[in-house]
C-alpha cells in the first residue's frame, strides 16, 4: 500500500533532524470510536465482566500536569471550565511490537522503532450535565509554540516530550501543555490508540458505511470510491480517513474525513446489532484493552455516567479556526488563525462562570479601547464617539489585525465592566483574555458594533443595559462554523 505522506521534509537549515520530526509514512487513527464504543458496552448490561477485562488490560500513564501559559505558578492547576469534560483523543502512528506480520499485512505497513508522531488529535468537549457535545479537530501540521521546543508542528509534540527519558508520561504531559495554551480549555482526560488498536476496533465493530457527494480517488492512500453510498472494511477505512491528495484543502478536509467517520462509527456503535451481540461485545473489549492508553484518573464507571447524558448519534465537530497552509523552513504547516481562537473556544464552551454572574457595571464606570480588525477606515473612532455618548470612558481608537468576529476581551475580574459593554454592541462576544490589560472592543467584519442612541422623543422598547446583562446574549457568528451533526442519517460529505 503506497505511503499517504510521500514528500520529504528537509531539516532547518544548519541544525540536525529534530526527534520524531521526519516525514514517515503515516496513517492517521481516529480513536472516538473506541472511547465511545467502551462506553456504549459498559452502558449494554455487560458491566461486572467488563468492568474487569478492561481493569486487567488498559495501561494508565500518570502525567504532571503543567499550568497553561499565563496561568499563575505554582499550586494546582485550576479547571477553567469546571464540570465540562474534555477528553483528548490522540491517535498516533506507532505499531506494537507484539504486532503480527499478518497484522502488519493487513495494514500495509511494518514494524517500526517505536517513533509517535501525533496524526489525530481530537478533543471531545462534553457540556456540564450533558447535552450537546462537539468533536475540536487540531490538524497535525498546525504551526504553534511548543513549551521549551521553540515553534513547530502540533504533531511533534508528543515525541518531544517523550524524548530523553520522558517516555509516554512525557510525551502526554507536554501535547496536553501545548493544547491548553493553545485553546485555553483544560484537558481532564485522554485517550490514545494505536495504528492497530484502530485496525482491531473498527474490525470488531464491522462495515462502516459512508456517503459521498462526488467520487473519491487516491492512488496514494488506496482510495477508489464512488459518489453515493459505499460501505467500507476495516482496510478501506484506514484508507478513507488518512486520504490527502485530490481534497482541496488536503489535512484540513482529512479533518472532515475523520470526524465524518467518527460519527458514523458511533451510530454502528449504538445500534441494537452491536449491543446485543455477545461475539462483537467481546471484540470490541479485545481491541480496546490491547492498544489503549488512558490517564490513570480516568474512572471506567464515571466515563459511561457522562457519556450517557449525551447523545452520541448526534455530535457536532469544529475545527480550530486556520488562515491557509503555508511551508515554513521546507514544511508543509497549518497556521493557525491564533486571534481567533479565544471567540471560536467561547462559542463551543459558552462563557465563564464569573461572566454570567456578573451584574453589568453602570457605564461611568466602565473605561473601554477600541480597535478596528474590520477592515472598514474610521470604524474604531466612531465605535468611539457612540461609547462616549453612552457614558463609557473612553480610550484612543487604534487598529489591530483583520478578524471576522467582533469581541469584548477582558482580564479576569472584569466581568461587569466587559457586560456593560457587551449590553451596547449587539452580536459582540466576551471573551476573557489574558492579553488585555482593560477592556477592550474589537471591532470584526461581521459587522456588529455600537448600537445607535435613540432619536429624541422616540420610545424604547428594548430592555435597558441592566436588563439585558442578565438575559440571553444574542448569539454571535462562530469564529468558524461548528460544522454537522455528521451522525445525522443520510449526511454525505465531498
């Protein structure tokens, strides 16, 4: 089977080839469907004897946790988004050593020295008490700061940290540190699977079938299918989600391909023909247990609790927000649209605690910049001019980069004053900041901005600031869309 990555990545340029970094031979390996098929099968009745199947078989990792960028030293890291749960899924490109050559065969690959490079990376973000939840894609090449490595592909994390001595404790520990930093939630749990654990898992649930608005060919990763319904092996699945070439947007549509995949194993997963099945139970307990990895505060009985608050037919993917796929320095990269990140995170999470119990400040006391990123001359000083009518005190206008959604950052402990301002531009979003010194408007191109005053003699009947600080926040355009419930029967993708 031809490699799905088949260019070579030259070193930087007067330095050695960095660990793990090395373009290899890749399948990327979706892992949602084994968490979500474990816990559909502790949810089936089969409990007692799963509960010890899977206790003798996982391997737990203890990792350190390390504070996110900005956060306080020293102490306990504190949980920014409390009784959410995110669950980092990670799959990576390692084979056990324990691997047969006709698994291997199978696959169409061979045994290699151990080395992970992180092709999926996927947080599972569960709402407090259920609801709906979302599948957050961090493409592999996304181009982001790796503490203590300087800056380079999200993928190389996990190898770096696990590099001298640190093993997979390590590796964990600093891919957990770079996603917190980068999306500001934090990391309860994870999850990682193997190129085999996959393999054996979607083997144990059977054909997956999948939906296509045109024909999909690549003679790279082994894909030939046709436009409409096709139903696919285990072998042709690993080929469907590791495809690349002929996708417009190349691991950005991968993405798509795997959370496309993903929601659709879940539905096979909840179906009466997989639960009730004593023979696929079993499969599926097997492939878990030999190629899982799972932090070691992972509770078994707490993981089928949340997860049966949701519904798994149903979850909706995003991925982070990216301004195109430039090379740097000879690699292929991501770049990571990094100011918009903190309102497409909110948008997903809703905001923090302290926010929706704020009371919004009276406007007096409210002192608020304003920047233009909406690309429109003068639009920063008349935000300005209307916020000064209001009674908000007001700095010097100024410009920032573009950015398509208009925000109000704050620092924490602002949260009546970010409100009040929030009251008077409808459509804008909070969003607290660790890069703001004072409130501060940022004007975007969706458009939203300082409401006009009222003409003399007219009559209102909008609620007043006060009022509405403590009703519903209109809802903004999302930073990106959050994309489909791909779940949903009948969805086809390109």
């Amino acid at each position: 089977m031809p490699a799905d990555d088949h260019e070579t990545s030259p070193a930087p340029a007067g330095g050695p080839v960095r660990h793990g970094r090395q373009r290899r031979r890749r399948l990327v390996l979706p892992t949602i469907g084994g968490v979500l098929a474990m816990a559909l099968v502790l949810t089936g009745g089969y409990a007692a004897w799963s509960y010890e199947q899977l206790d003798s078989s996982l391997t737990k990792v203890h990792i350190t946790r390390s504070a996110p960028s900005g956060a306080p030293s020293g102490g306990a890291v504190a949980d920014t988004d409390g009784k959410a749960q995110n669950i980092l899924l990670v799959g990576d490109d390692h084979r056990p050593a324990d691997a047969t050559p006709q698994e291997l065969d199978e696959l169409g690959t061979q045994l290699d020295d151990g080395a992970t490079n992180t092709d999926t990376m996927i947080v599972l973000h569960i709402p407090a008490g259920g609801g709906s939840a979302t599948m957050i894609s961090f493409p592999r090449d996304s181009w982001v700061p790796i503490p203590g490595h300087g800056t380079f592909k999200l993928n190389s994390a996990y190898s770096d940290g696990a590099a001298h001595g640190g093993g997979d404790a390590g590796g964990m520990g600093l891919l957990i540190q770079t996603i917190e930093n980068i999306s500001g939630l934090t990391i309860d749990h994870f999850v990682r699977v193997s190129l085999l654990g996959f393999y054996q898992l979607v083997k144990a649930l059977g054909p997956i079938t999948v939906c296509l608005n045109h024909p999909a060919h690549d003679p790279n990763s082994d894909v030939d299918l046709p436009a409409g319904t096709s139903t696919l092996n285990a072998s042709q699945a690993l080929s469907f989600v590791r495809q690349r070439d002929g996708l417009p947007r190349g691991d950005l549509d991968r993405e798509v391909r795997q959370q496309y995949f993903l929601s659709q194993e879940a539905r096979e997963a909840l179906s009466a023909r997989t639960l009730l099945n004593p023979v696929k139970v079993a499969d599926l307990l097997h492939g878990v247990g030999d190629a899982v990895q799972i932090d070691d505060t992972l509770s078994i009985p707490d993981l089928v609790s949340t997860f049966s608050d949701i519904d798994l037919s149903a979850i909706r993917s995003a991925t982070i927000p990216t301004s195109g796929t430039p090379t740097i320095d000879g690699y292929s990269t991501v770049a990571v649209d990094f100011a918009a990140l903190p309102a497409f995170f909110q948008d997903i999470v809703g905001p923090p605690a302290a926010y929706v119990a704020a009371r919004a400040a009276a406007p007096s006391a409210v002192h608020v910049a304003v920047l233009n990123g909406a690309q429109t001359p003068g639009a920063a000083g008349t935000a300005s001019a209307a916020l000064t009518a209001k009674g908000f005190v007001v700095g010097a206008p100024g410009d920032t980069t573009t950015t398509g959604t208009t925000v109000v950052e704050y620092p924490a402990g602002s949260e009546a004053q970010a409100k009040a301002v929030v009251a008077v531009v409808p459509g804008a979003l909070a969003v607290e900041s660790a890069t703001v010194s004072g409130v501060t408007l940022v004007l975007g191109t969706d458009g939203h901005t300082v409401a006009a005053a009222a003409a003399p003699g007219a009559t209102s009947t909008a609620p007043s600031p006060a009022a509405r600080s403590h009703a519903a926040a209109p809802a903004p355009a999302p930073a990106k869309p959050v994309g489909n419930a791909y779940g949903a029967q009948g969805t086809c993708i390109n």
